[in-house]
C-alpha cells in the first residue's frame, strides 16, 4: 500500500485499535485498553518528534503476562511493524517464508482494512499457544506432565480455546542447574447461569461484570509436586458472589486431572448452596411485600437481604410502627432478625424493640412463616404501643 501520512497513520491505527479492542483476544479474554500502552522510542522521538510509532501489548496468558513490542517504520508507515517477542523460544530466528505460511495476514497487511492489528495478533497468539503445547507434549522430559495433561483434556472435554499451557526452562544462578517451568491455565466447566445477577454496589460507578468465568491457575516446577503453586481467578459475578475461597493445597498425590475436579467440585457445592439461600431469600421477602404491599417502605431487591414496611393493625387504633426484617446468610437455617421501631412515641423519642422470632420454624414454607411473623408483630405491637421509657 502507498505511504501513509503521520495523521493517516493516526486515524487508521486508532481505528485498528478499536477493533481489536472489540474483537481481540489475550487468552481467554477481550483486549482492553490497559492492555496497549505507547512507549517513546528514543531514537525515533529524536528524529521525527512522533509518539506513536511503538506500541506494548501485555497480554495474560497461562497465568503470566506477555510483552510484545510493535515497532512501526516512520519512513513507511504503511509497512506491516516489526514484532519483538521478547522470547528467545518463540520465533528466535523467524524464516520469512514460514512466518508468510502460519501467518496470513502477513502478507496481507494493509493498516487501513481497521482488522489487520487483530487479524495477524490472533495469529501470533494462536502460533505462541501452539508451540508451547508442542513443547509439552513433544519433549520426553515432560512425558508424565503430558500425560496429566492428556488426562485432564479428556476427563473434562476440554478444547484448545478452555486452556493454555506456557513451557520455560529457567538458569538457576546459584548451582547453574536449569528446571523447568510449567504453567496451565484452565477455564473451568462450571454452570454459573444460576448465580444471581451481578449488583452495582456503587450508582456512581456502573461496572460491566462482563462474561462469567472461573480460570484455575496451576505452575508445576518439580514432578513430586512439591513447589506446585495454584491460583483461582473468577469473573466479577462469580467473585461478588462466592467471595474469597480457601483452596485446597497440591498434594504429592494430586495430578492435575484429580485437582481441577476438586475444585470444580468445591465451586460447584458453594453455587449451589448459594443459589438455595438466594432463592430461599427472595422468597420469603417477596411473600412479606405481597402480604404488607401496601405499607412496604423499602425492600433489598437484588440480594433479598432486608425488608422494611408499616406494621398497622385495627386492634391498636391509631397507632402504627415500622418493622425492619433482615435475613442472614444462612438463611432459611437462621433465623430471621426483626425489629419494631414505634410511630408514635408519647414523648417524642426513637423507641426500637428487637422481637425474637421464636416461631420462626426453618422447614416451614413462607406462606406459614409470614403468617407467624404476622402474629409475632400483633403480640408485641401492644407493647411497643405503651412502653415507658
């Protein structure tokens, strides 16, 4: 393609860089932002007083984060950049001929087609998996890595696009011993479509959850499994709502096939207590919000946690209280707090009484319960009606 112009250049790489942030790929999630960074090159801020001829992509892969430094010529800007990996095992003596065969878009590059930055990235992406999934499975000395590998793609029916694998071997300066490094990133089979919806904890600050997600990190350095160090990542729905969790440590008789079904496992047992209490929760609220709908002052409507409304009765003519129930998170087990704060204090004083739901029964359904939360109210309301202080 001819030259392009220093602000030609501009609009279209800001162009390309839009859709890459739209339909990019960094492992198993979309580029953002963050993830591009304009560095000064010395040498070409002195000669053509232009910053952004180079560009960093930090990429997340495999639990680490890849640098690659994309160097375009000022001189002919129109030019596919030059790709500095910034790994000696990754293309260290690249042939162009080869790099033009598993690389497509190579020879196709054309900055002002908005999708050649994402095109030939995904492609080196998708070459940088490859050759590290080679390496495991073609090294003899990873033989029994591999075949915990092997085991865990078939036990879970993994594809290429649910794991990935980074393979390095790494000088020790001490004895000058070298050991190898193994890093596999899982995106784990878990049903997390019944978790309930993400809360905006902050109006001021809407925040997309994004995609669900649970990513089991797992770094193998000695084959007795004695140094394997693992890490858990969870999308922001699935981390609001399991919060933090304690893993399980690699045992010695751990592989990798019997660890990720443990934690699948143990994420799977806490969605689904999750779930019942949630669903527990926002059923007995929104019984009290149909049984007192016309006086409910404000209820949780997203975590079913609280509920507020005006307790008024016939029998105690002219006078009403509000009543606060909170649910906690082991509800239905536990029992529900209730509060009765009087209306109608005779000397003009905030007058809260805490009333114990003795009659609160767990196997109860909601219906029964909400009635005797009813008759709970009616007893104490007398009281609350002409206390003293």
């Amino acid at each position: 393609m001819s030259t392009l112009t220093n602000a030609e250049y501009s609009e279209h790489l800001n162009q390309n860089l839009s859709i890459l942030y739209k339909y990019g790929r960094t492992g198993f999630s979309k580029f953002q932002p963050t993830d591009v960074r304009f560095l000064i090159n010395k040498y070409i801020e002195t000669r053509y007083n232009y910053k952004t001829y180079h560009l960093l992509l930090e990429i997340p892969y495999a639990g680490r984060i890849l640098n690659w430094d994309l160097i375009f010529d000022p001189e002919d800007l129109g030019e596919v950049p030059d790709f500095d990996f910034n790994d000696d095992s990754f293309l260290r003596n690249p042939d162009i001929e080869y790099i033009a065969k598993v690389i497509p878009s190579w020879d196709k590059w054309d900055l002002t087609n908005h999708y050649s930055l994402t095109n030939i990235v995904n492609e080196f992406l998708c070459l940088y998996k490859k050759t590290h999934l080679d390496k495991l499975i073609k090294n003899n000395k990873f033989a029994n890595i591999k075949n915990a590998f092997e085991e865990l793609t078939k036990k879970f029916g993994l594809s290429s696009n649910q794991l990935e694998v980074h393979v390095e071997t790494i000088a020790n300066e001490n004895n000058k011993e070298e050991y190898n490094l193994v890093n596999f990133l899982v995106n784990l089979p878990v049903d997390l479509s019944k978790l309930p919806e993400y809360c905006q904890e902050d109006p001021d600050n809407f925040i997309n959850p994004g995609d669900d997600f649970v990513h089991l990190h797992i770094q193998m350095k000695k084959l007795d499994n004695s140094l394997t160090k693992i890490a858990l990542t969870l999308s922001p729905r699935v981390e609001q709502v399991l919060g933090r969790l304690d893993l399980p440590k690699f045992t010695k008789d751990d592989t990798l096939c019997t660890y990720a079904n443990a934690i699948q496992n143990l994420i799977e047992l806490q969605i689904k207590q999750i779930c019942r209490r949630y669903n527990a929760r926002s059923m007995f609220v929104l019984n009290i919000v149909d049984t007192f709908s016309n006086n409910v002052a404000e209820y949780d409507a997203t975590k079913f946690y609280k509920v507020a409304f005006i307790y008024e009765d016939k029998a105690f003519e002219n006078y009403a209280c509000l009543v606060t129930v909170q649910l906690g998170g082991k509800f239905p087990q536990e029992r529900p707090k209730v509060h009765m704060n009087s209306l109608y204090c005779h000397e003009n004083r905030s007058c809260m009484l805490a009333v114990p739901f003795s009659t609160y029964k767990p196997q109860a359904n909601d219906v029964e319960n909400v009635i005797a939360l009813k008759m709970l109210l009616k007893q104490h309301a007398e009281t609350l009606q002409h206390h003293k202080h």
